[in-house]
C-alpha cells in the first residue's frame, strides 16, 4: 500500500492509500474536509499525454491548482473513478514525490 495525493476531488487535495490499478474506497467526512468527500476508483498509470489532458482539464476548472503545471512526474499517474457519484479524472502524485519536491523546492538540500 503506497500514499498518494489525488488533486481537486470538490476543489480539495486528499492522501489516500491505495495500490496502483486496485479498486480503492476513501471517504473524507465533513469533520475534516468541510464537506463528505467519497472517492471510489482506481490510481493508475498513465502516459504523459494523458496525465498532462488531464492536469491541464483540472486547473481549467479550478485555477487554485495551477501550481500542477510546473509537475513533472517521474511516472505519471491519475486517478479514474468517483468522486460523490460524479465521474472524473484526476492527476495523482505519489506522497513521496511531493515531500522530494517540497524538500528540494523550499529547503535546498
């Protein structure tokens, strides 16, 4: 099981755990994401192609996230499933990544 941050389920960016290419579940209650966040689907490998689709499709609809055009992931991944019933596609980093971005972008080590 590895950790990974989905970006814009409803506008908010969430951890899960999850294998690649295995159905998951997630639920976010109101208590912590403002509103019940469900997520069922799967975290899957994708081209560049069409990770950057559907990067590009997610900052269109919330300028929040523009921050994504500046990812390169090492491996592409997204996520393809629900979010409260509604079907999306969403960009996927692995939670390690993040933290190796972090670290090289604001603490130069």
């Amino acid at each position: 099981m590895e950790r990974f941050l989905i970006y814009n389920a409803e506008g908010k960016s969430l951890v899960v755990d999850a294998e690649i290419g295995k159905p998951f579940y997630f639920c976010c209650p109101e208590e912590e994401c403002g509103l019940m966040i469900i997520l069922e689907g799967v975290i899957r490998y994708a081209s560049f192609k069409e990770f950057t689709k559907v990067r590009d499709e997610t900052v269109m609809q919330n300028k929040e996230f523009k921050v994504l055009e500046r990812i390169a992931p090492k491996q592409p991944i997204i996520f393809e499933g629900s979010v409260n019933g509604r079907q999306v596609k969403l960009p996927v980093e692995r939670l390690e990544d993040v933290a190796e971005r972090f670290i090289d972008m604001y603490l130069n080590l």
